[in-house]
C-alpha cells in the first residue's frame, strides 16, 4: 500500500513539474509572437524562477523521504550485528547513492536556462520516479532482512 502511495505521488509530482513546464513553453510561443517583448521576458524569467523553486521543493521533500530511511537504518545497523549489519550498511549504502542523484538534479535545476527547462524537468522527472523505485526496493529488502511483514 505504501509503495502505491509513494508511487502516486511520483505521478502527482510528474504532473505538476510537467503542467509547470507548459505554463512556461506557452509564455514563451506567445512572446515570440509580438511586441512586450520585454515583458514578456521578465514575465518568463519570473515563471521560471517559480518552477525551479517549486521542483526545488519537490526535489527536497523526496530528499527527506530518503533521509528517514537513511535514518532507520542507522538505528538498525547500530543493534545489528554479523551479515545482517553489512547488509543494513549496503542498503544505506545504496539510498546514499541516490542522494547523491538527486542533489544532481538539484544543481542542473538551478542552473537551467529557460531553453533547457523542458530538458532538464524530463531528468528531474527520470530520477525522482527512479530514487523512489529504488527507495521502495530497498525498503522492501530491509523488512525481508529484518523479518517484518512484507505485504
């Protein structure tokens, strides 16, 4: 039930950054087409500065999610012992990692232009629906190891 609560919200989250996008692709087409030019690019450079900071967020509230993970599993790995610590230590070893892909994208969402924003949404899209894949994988895998009921 979980993993369909994450994953819905991956469609949620893929839906607003996208519905975002084309906000910005249509101020774009319209300004091309006339005069306020100028205005109409602070106007895109003000959405677009909106965007980044709403998949900003969005980037930062999956970040959390993989942070209480990471978390647990510390508790875990301090009571562990054996083969069951290193592979508690994998595991946080592996949410590490995604981390560290989404702290990418992070980057590439503060540094894109107006022209690579569709571009960049696709790679920010990718890797949330993936760390979120991979969360859910892992966390599955530590309940096994842990014994805990796996539904």
């Amino acid at each position: 039930m979980k993993t369909s609560i994450k994953l819905n919200h991956a469609s949620r989250l893929t839906a607003k950054i996208q519905s975002i996008s084309f906000i910005i692709l249509a101020i774009f087409i319209f300004s091309a087409c006339g005069n306020g030019e100028r205005r109409a690019e602070r106007l895109q450079q003000e959405q677009l500065e909106e965007a980044k900071q709403n998949t900003e967020a969005s980037i930062n509230e999956v970040k959390r999610d993989v942070d209480e993970r990471i978390e647990y599993l510390d508790e875990e790995i301090e009571e562990a012992s054996g083969e069951l610590e290193e592979e508690l230590k994998e595991s946080r070893k592996e949410l590490k990692k995604e981390l560290e892909r989404l702290e990418e994208q992070m980057q590439k969402v503060e540094e894109a232009t107006l022209e690579e924003w569709e571009e960049v949404v696709g790679g920010v899209t990718e890797t949330v629906t993936a760390v979120r894949e991979k969360q859910n994988e892992v966390s599955q895998k530590v309940r096994e190891m842990l014994g805990e009921d796996v539904e």
